[in-house]
C-alpha cells in the first residue's frame, strides 16, 4: 500500500511551507517522505524536491511562448502533465516502494472544482501506482475574522471535496496566526464545527460592503449546511504538537495505521491506533486561548 498526500489550496495558504514541515517531521518519526513539486509556479522551493515539474514544462516558457497568463498557463501546464503522465510515473517509480509522497500542488484553485486536468492527474496516479491518496486543503484562518471571506473559503472546501472525491481533511492553517486582522466573533470551534451559519447573518449585514448580498449569502449557507460535510482541523506548523496531531487525523484518514508498519517506529506512530478525542486533538492547546463568550 503506497500512501500519499495531496497538498492543496488557495495562493497564500501555506502549502510549500506545510510541505516543508511536514517532511521534516514525518522524517524525525522514522519516514522516509519524498516531496514532489506539481506547481510550475513555485521557482522558490525550501524543502528538496524529489521531483519537479519544472523538468516536463515551466510556466514563464509557456506565457511566452503561448501569450498566456499566469491562470491560463497553469491550466495549460497541467493539462501538459496530463499528456504526459508516463513522464511523471516513471520519476515516482523509484519512490514508491518504500516513500510517503507530498504531492504540492498549484494553488490556482480552479483547478480542483473547475477543470477535470488536475482530478485526471491525481486518479490515473492512483490507477498506475496502486497510490492511497488523501487531500490535505489547507485555508488560511485569518479569513475566519471576515464572514463573508468565511463562507467562500467554506463553499470552496466543499466544491473541491465533491470534485476530488478523495478522503479529505480540511485544514486552518497559520492558526498562531489567526487574530492579526481582527478578533474573531465567535469561538474556534463555531469555525472548525462549522456550526449554525445562521449567527454569521448579523455579522455580514453589518458590512455594507456585504449587506447588498444578504440573500445570496443566506442561500450559500443553506448549502453548505445542507451537505453537512465541511469542517476543519487546526495548524500552527512551528509548533511540533499542532503537526504531531494534524498527523494523526491524516493516518487514520488514509489508513496508515492499519498498514503494515516497521515495528521500530518511533512512538508515535503507535499512539496513532488508539481512540482519540477528535475534538480535543484537532485543537487541543488553542480552545481557550480563542474562547470568547459572544454566543
């Protein structure tokens, strides 16, 4: 069983440094990890790079030479690497016998609910490669201090949910991080739980920039609350707690620990098999650090 993440979200959000980390961790608990780089974008790698889609194609040659831009380059690049997925399995290879593989991917997030290039990527790796993957959707948690900027990052978790069709794990990244543009109206878990949307009515009428839209946000919020599958772990990547128990959500999410696994591990690892409190292990030191009583 060849186990993988697939690393995904909007610009900004923190995926080459989350796959940097990440590495870096799973290294230190006795993993062999390999990063691979699906982002033509990304010319400014701090982790070292397995394999790079700058090898097949580079985003700055395809603007020149097809008079795009960065979006239209992008769609163009992966549906490149689509042609020519025999290049990148034959890289991955070598890799997959004993690896666990971070796929970082564009942050261009039409990409994962618009165009089908990426999504034909990603399975016909897990048809060639026998590949167990799972989403990791990073969204930045500053947006929770602004309603509406809420409610798109939530309507863009669940149209990415529907079109990957992967076991997915949603994630608020820069948590340390979430108050520098305000303070937030609720506590963390109305955020994380995804609770009754209902309450953040009040809060965007008070916007005018966003009252004109009421309606509109009204009937999102149905939908979203509708589906009831969208909700989100937290994630400070300094912090080795944060990752250790963003870890272990994902191995149970992938089934990493029902794999066989070398009986040297480190600890850690094992305590992924036992019960866990998910809502204490998905925020465990922040719930009273951002508890206010505003409900």
């Amino acid at each position: 069983m060849i186990l993988a993440l697939v690393v995904i979200g909007p610009p900004g959000s923190g995926k080459t440094t989350y796959c940097n980390g990440m590495s870096q961790f799973l290294s230190l608990i006795g993993r062999k990890v390999a990063v691979i780089n699906l982002d033509p974008a990304n010319d400014t790698l701090p982790y070292e790079c397995a394999v790079n889609i700058e090898d097949l194609i580079k985003l700055s040659d395809v603007m020149a030479e097809h008079s795009l831009g960065p979006n239209g380059g992008l769609v163009y690049c992966m549906d490149y690497l689509e042609k020519n997925i025999d290049w990148l399995q034959s890289k991955l290879e070598p890799l997959v016998k004993d690896h666990y593989l971070l796929f970082d991917f564009p942050g261009q997030v039409e990409l994962f609910f618009l165009h089908s290039n990426a999504k034909n990527v990603i399975m016909r790796l897990m048809k060639k490669l026998d590949l167990r993957l799972t989403a990791v959707h990073l969204v930045d948690a500053h947006l929770c201090c602004d309603p509406g900027k809420y409610i798109s990052a939530l309507l863009l978790s669940l149209s990415t949910m529907l079109h990957l069709e992967l076991p997915h794990v949603n994630v608020l990244s820069k948590i340390d991080l979430i108050e520098s543009y305000g303070k937030l109206a609720f506590n963390l878990d109305f955020y994380t739980d995804v609770q009754d949307l209902s309450y953040l009515q009040h809060h965007v009428d008070q916007d005018p920039r966003s009252a004109k839209y009421r309606k509109l946000t009204k009937e999102l919020c149905e939908v979203i609350e509708n589906y009831s599958l969208v909700n989100f772990t937290t994630l400070d990547i300094q912090d080795k707690e944060s990752v250790g128990n963003l870890v272990k959500l994902i191995d149970k999410s992938n089934g990493y620990i029902f794999a066989d696994i070398n009986s040297s591990a480190v600890e850690f690892s094992k305590i992924a098999v036992r019960d866990v409190d998910w809502d204490y292990f998905r925020y465990p030191s922040l719930i009273f650090k951002y508890y206010v009583s505003s409900y």
